[in-house]
C-alpha cells in the first residue's frame, strides 16, 4: 500500500502520524495535498476488495441511515484469521509454538489449537509465536490431537483440554466383568478370553486379529490399554518367552508390532501405562527376576517405545494388575492394602488398609476408579 510519507507531494508531517505523514488542509497560504491516485487509490481499492470477498455488490446507492451501510455488512461477514481458526500447537524439544505474533495480541488472548504431541506434566515447557520472545507454558493436561483452549497472556500461556474439560462422573457402571486397566475415552471397554468388548455392546477378537497378522497361532493376548486412539495390545508367545507390544487403531482398521522384549526367559513382567502414553514394566522390562525393577519406556519420534530409565523401588512391590500410575506413583492394591510406590525414587507409602474390601482399580476418560461389581467409584489419589 502506498503511505504519503513516502510520496514527494504536500504533506503535513509529524513523528505522531503512522509512517511519518497525514493529508495536510489547503489555506489561503498553504498548498493542500492533491486528491489522487496514489494517495486514495489503494484505498478505495481495499474496500472495494472487501466487499467483494464478502460477496456483497455495489448498489450505487450513498450509504447513510436511510439506506444501508453495505461496508459495515461486509465486515460482520468476516472471520478473523488470528482466532477464528484452528490452529495447530507444536511442540519443539521443549517449547510450544503458534503462528502468532505475540507482540499485537492483548492480554489474555484466547484461541482454539490442535496439539501435536502429549502434556507431561513432569518436563518444563515454554512458549513462543513467530517471534524470538518466549514466555512460561503450562496445562491441566491433554493428549496429542485434542483440541485444546489457550489462554495467552503476558505472563505466561495456559492451556485447557477440551476433552477433559467435560465433567467426569463421579460413578461409572462396569456392568460386564472387570475393565480394562487402563482406558482415555468415555466408552468402557473389558478384556476377556482375547476379545476387547464394550457396553455398546461391541465385540472383536483382537487374539485373533494378531495372530493372523504376525502368522502365529499360538500367541496370547496378555493385557490391553486404550489409549490416544489406539489399542495397546501386550502379547506372549510361550513357545519362544517373547512379550511385545502391537498398536492397533481404535476402529482395528490397521496393526503394527511396536516392540519385542525376548530375554530367553519369561519373568512373567506386568505392564502399566500413564496418561502421558509412557509404558511401564516390571522385572526390568523381562530381562531380570527381580519384579521391583522399573522400566520405563516412552514414544519416539516415530511412535516406538524407546528405554528411558530403570528405577528400582520397594523391594515388598508385588506385582498386580490391580494397580493404577497417578502423578509419578504406581498405586497398587493388594489384600486390602492400598500403597504407593515413588517411580522416581522408589519409596513406598502405605496410603490406607481398607479390612474385607476387594475390588479392582482402574483408570477410565483421565480418571482413576474403584470397583467391586457393577458400579465403580471415583478415587481421589493424592
């Protein structure tokens, strides 16, 4: 767009103006800026533009209150291309992105975003748009591909899953045997004898489904998480002492084999799974005898468990799939006993003893719950 600054014409200029200059009035004394083309062209030819975007035809009539303000109509037929859109939130190493420039948005901006990559709630995160300034980030938590609400102030940015901005219910029913351990959608899901059913009811036999895959009749369908759209299947092979790992999609459209674990012997390792999609297994990930060693396995780039640590903790863990991990603990409940166990530094906390109840623990839609039938409890663990 031309800007009378820089056209060598008759000008009032001043530092206060936007590019230097402003159309200076005609005196008895003082020339006036000229009407032309160079200075009204661009425009005249935006709001032309304008309405024209907006699907709006000049109707040659002079707009006043009488009539019509057709470039007002045009305006309230606009979207705004800084919030009115779905934006895609990127995670970088540590930092998270916008194509937004933070230097002209007010404080407390809101805007909607997808996400590319799971919350942990342990790292520290910062922010930025496309700019090189960078201000704390942080979240209630969310999973890679949720929408999520984003609140930019100058402070900081906040942001606030969408899907678990949903209240969550206090009780859900189980009414077809035992859950799955682990569970992020809304839907209740239950393994039994290799086959994933739900309350739907549906019924697919995932034992089946990968033993035609990987060509072996004689593999078992261990366990099985649902999580962030897919379906985590641990298998065993007895014939070989082999544990793996196979992702399936939640409509079972499509299957991989994401990890092996083939020590040569079977220590009989228990798997577990945290909201961050990090996997969890005893025995050193099968390689040891001893069930108190903690492997912890995380996605890479391209979605396979990769090693990350191995922590030792308690040696009085006893291995159960009654157990649930919540913020950095693996809650188990054993006879009664519910404790925790540090799976950072090992220390274990007996939480409470609860004489002559038994039950099941279980994580379903973000939340951990307790049940001993038909109907499950939410719990609220430290």
């Amino acid at each position: 767009m031309k800007v009378i600054g820089n056209l060598p014409i008759v000008k009032d200029i001043d530092a206060k103006y936007p590019f230097g200059a402003t159309i200076q009035n005609e005196t008895d004394t003082n020339d006036g800026t000229p009407v032309i083309r160079e200075i009204y062209g661009d425009i005249l030819m935006n709001l032309y533009k304008i309405m024209q975007l907006a699907g709006i035809t000049p109707n040659d009539l002079e707009d006043n209150a009488d009539t019509q303000f057709q470039l007002v109509e045009a305006f309230k037929k606009f979207s705004n291309e800084i919030n009115d859109v779905n934006h895609v939130l990127e995670l970088n190493g540590n930092v998270w992105s916008l194509p937004l420039n933070l230097a002209i948005l007010p404080n407390k901006f809101v805007c909607f975003a997808q996400v590319t990559d799971n919350y942990v709630s342990t790292e520290s995160y910062t922010f930025k748009g496309t700019g090189t300034l960078e201000v704390p980030f942080n979240s209630t938590g969310f999973n890679a591909s949720e929408q999520v609400l984003i609140v930019i102030e100058s402070t900081g940015v906040k942001a606030f899953s969408l899907e678990k901005l949903q209240e969550v219910a206090d009780t859900v029913y189980t009414p077809l045997g035992s859950p799955i351990a682990f569970n992020d959608t809304d839907k209740m899901y239950y393994k039994e004898e290799g086959y994933l059913i739900s309350d739907l009811p549906s019924s697919s036999d995932l034992q089946q489904l990968i033993r035609v895959f990987a060509s072996d009749g004689t593999l078992v369908l261990n366990d099985v998480f649902v999580q962030n759209d897919k379906v985590i299947c641990v298998v065993f092979i007895p014939t070989k002492s082999v544990y793996s790992i196979y992702d399936l999609s939640l409509d079972l459209t499509s299957i991989s084999l994401n990890i092996t674990f083939d020590s040569g012997t079977d220590y009989s390792p228990y798997f577990y799974l945290d909201l961050e999609g990090n996997l969890f297994i005893t025995n050193s990930g099968n390689d040891e005898i001893d069930d108190f060693l903690i492997q912890k396995y995380s996605r890479d780039v391209i979605g396979t468990f990769a090693l990350i640590s191995t922590t030792p903790i308690d040696i009085s863990f006893e291995k159960t799939t009654n157990a649930v991990i919540h913020n950095g603990f693996i809650y188990t409940f054993v006879n009664g006993y519910l404790r925790k166990y540090n799976l950072t530094t090992g220390i274990k906390t007996d939480v409470m003893y609860l004489p002559s109840v038994n039950g099941q623990l279980f994580r379903f839609n973000g939340e951990v719950y307790f049940t001993t039938g038909e109907i499950a409890k939410k719990w609220f663990l430290s």
